[in-house]
C-alpha cells in the first residue's frame, strides 16, 4: 500500500501573496501618481506600478 501524504495547511491569513500571475507576465498595473516629472529628461512621465509585486514600468509622453 502506499504511504498517505498530508497537505501542507497554510494559516488563515497567509496567502500565495498573487505573485503566480506576475511570475506569467500577468501584472497588474496601476498608474502610481507620486512621480510624475522626469527631473534629467525634462519631460512628463507615467509610472505604472503592479498592484500584486510592485514591479515598475514608466511611459513617457
């Protein structure tokens, strides 16, 4: 007969923490308003930043 495994039981709060997605390159991007000028470039910028690992990702305009 084969031996019996137990899942391994995480707490109730403590979770994968999201980052299965972002690992696939499915972030989530949220537009982070705390820098909005680039000061060497001289030009506006938009920060996108993941809402699950808080990976970064800028867009100039």
């Amino acid at each position: 007969m084969a031996d019996i495994l137990q899942f391994r039981k995480r707490p109730p709060g403590e979770k994968a923490r999201h980052k299965t997605l972002c690992r696939e390159g499915f972030h989530k991007w949220v537009i982070w308003q705390k820098k909005q000028f680039d000061v060497k470039a001289g030009k506006l910028v938009t920060v996108h930043r993941c809402a699950r690992c808080e990976a970064t990702r800028v867009e100039t305009h």
